[in-house]
C-alpha cells in the first residue's frame, strides 16, 4: 500500500495521504507538514491553498514530478535543499551543495549584534568568516542601511553563491565576497567580525542525521579532531583584523564556550558575554580586545 501513488487521477487528498506515509515510514517528524509544503513546491502554489481543494486531481506529469520529491526527501535530503531556498532572519536565500544549510540556531549572531550596536543608522564595517550563503553577513546589512561588509570564504562556490544572494537581496553595493583561506587576503580593520566556523569533530559526523552529514559540505562541519581548530587559526587573526572598540560575535558548539573562550582569551581578546540560541545553550560568544577592559 502506498507505493505507488502517479496514477491518471490521483488527487490532492490521495497523494498527500500517500507522501505522509512515506515520510512517516523514514521517520520523518512533520510528515504532514513536510508533505503539504513540497507538494505547494511541485505545483508552484502555497500549500494553503489546498484547503478545499483536496478533490482537484494532478496530472501525471504533476504526480510524478511529486513522487521523484518525496522520494528524495525519503533519502533525508532536506526540504529546504529540495526547495533551494531558506528563510534566515528576513531575508530568503539561495542554498545549494556547496554551503551549509543556515541554522535558525545561527540567528542569535545577529541578533546579538543588534542588541550590542542599537543605532542602525551607525556606519559599521562588518567582516564575515565563513560566509557560506552569506546568510550572517547578508542579514546584518540589512539591518544596517549605512553599513558595508565583506565575507570571505574558502569555497569558491559558496563565494559565487553569497554575491547570489546579496544581489537577490539587493545588498550587493555594500557586500564584497572574498574566497579566501580564512584572512590571508584581508588587509582592513573592522568593527564587527562574525564568524561561524566548522566546529564539529571529525570523528562525530559520521554520526550526525543524515540531512547533516549527507546533504552539508564537510569543508562546512569539520572542526579537526576536538572541534577547535578552526577556532585555533582565527583567534589571532581576530585580534588582527578588528578594530578598536569593535566587537567578534562568534558561534560555538553548545558545549565549547570554556575551551573557545580559553583560545580566545589565549590570543588577547576577552569574552564579555554568552548568548543562548532557541533551545537555550550556548551559541554565541562576544568577545573584544582585552586591554579595552
Ligand atoms: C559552519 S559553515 C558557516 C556558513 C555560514 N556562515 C552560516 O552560518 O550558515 C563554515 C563555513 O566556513 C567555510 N570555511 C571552512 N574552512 C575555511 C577556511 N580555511 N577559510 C575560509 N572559509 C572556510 C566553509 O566553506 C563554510 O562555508
């Protein structure tokens, strides 16, 4: 039952039922949810509008684009890379294979920043390392109309990628996109730095959810064997590249901020405080140059 659901005069009602027990059968947590949205996504409407319309009938073509959907999420591949697109903050960007797929949890950085430059008519220069999709940097300009910014990432990819996105955003005349190993190709001084580096240790991804481990770059997860040594090579150049007055928001895992804040401290900046993400751990260091305090 339920296997094959593409026939001449599947409906809305038939199909959905069909995609929520194939969803069910991976484990999928929201499968009704999960099904409705990727059907809105098959057929190039919001799933809203399927109330009421439960009896319209697809067409085969619609049915099995739908089937070869659900199939891909039933090998966990995420909504939001099947999609292409992810809501962070309030913007709406492009994701692909070579960025990681932005994190709510990563919000926080922004919203940190928010609470600790409350003018946002300031002019700020913002430098992100691992810009990926340029999610962090991209959602901090928008916040900032006066303010410019520069991500810089490894990947050339991802770098092809966060100019897509500035531009889709209409951020592109303040947002330079840099490909760079970490800042061997930064030369300026900024006021904000943020920063989300891999942070996972190489012996845990394998074990990750699926959607983690088969569907993000690993160049985006791997932190070396304890997880820090991204963290190892930025703290000096944190200290480098930031201002005077300025200030690093910096995302650690939930149970790195002693051994992050001990490599920051280490290199001479000191940790101020620690925000917590949605599920209240710890994700978020903001750190400044220690002589300031
Ligand atoms: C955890 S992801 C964060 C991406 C994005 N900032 C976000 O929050 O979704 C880490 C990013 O660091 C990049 N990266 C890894 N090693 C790097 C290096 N040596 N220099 C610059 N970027 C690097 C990866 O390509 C990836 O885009």
């Amino acid at each position: 039952m339920h296997s094959k659901p593409a026939k001449e005069t599947t409906s809305v009602k038939v199909i959905l039922e069909w995609a929520k027990e194939k969803l069910l059968g991976v484990q999928i947590e929201s499968p009704i949810l999960e099904a409705r949205l990727l059907l809105g996504f098959a057929l190039g409407i919001p799933q809203e509008r399927f109330y009421g319309s439960e009896d319209k009938v697809l067409t085969k073509s619609q049915a099995d684009n739908y089937t070869k959907i659900i199939e891909r999420r039933c090998k966990r591949e995420p909504v939001s890379r099947i999609i292409g697109t992810r809501g962070f903050w309030n913007l709406t960007l492009k994701i692909n294979l070579s960025s990681l797929d932005p994190r709510p949890d990563s919000e926080i950085l922004v919203d940190s920043i928010l609470r600790n430059f409350p003018d946002k008519a300031a002019n700020l220069k913002f430098i992100d390392f691992g810009t990926g999709t340029g999610c962090l940097l991209l959602s901090a300009l928008n916040e900032f109309p006066n303010s410019s910014g520069v991500g810089v990432d490894i990947s050339k990819e991802c770098i092809t990628l966060a100019k897509e996105n500035a531009a889709l955003n209409g951020l592109s005349q303040r947002a330079l996109f840099i490909e760079s190993d970490w800042g061997r190709e930064v030369t300026d001084k900024f006021d904000v730095i943020i920063a989300n580096p891999p942070y996972i240790q190489s012996g845990t991804i394998s074990t990750l959810d699926p959607e983690v481990k088969d569907f993000d770059p690993h160049i985006a997860l791997n932190g070396g064997q304890d997880g820090l040594s991204c963290y190892r090579k930025l703290a000096p150049q944190f200290v480098e590249t930031l201002k005077k007055g300025g200030l690093v928001f910096l995302e650690i895992g939930y149970n790195q901020r002693e051994s992050v804040s001990k490599i920051m401290e280490h290199s001479g900046l000191k940790c101020l405080y620690v925000n917590q993400d949605l599920g209240n751990r710890d994700r978020c260091l903001i750190l400044a140059h220690r002589h300031q305090y």
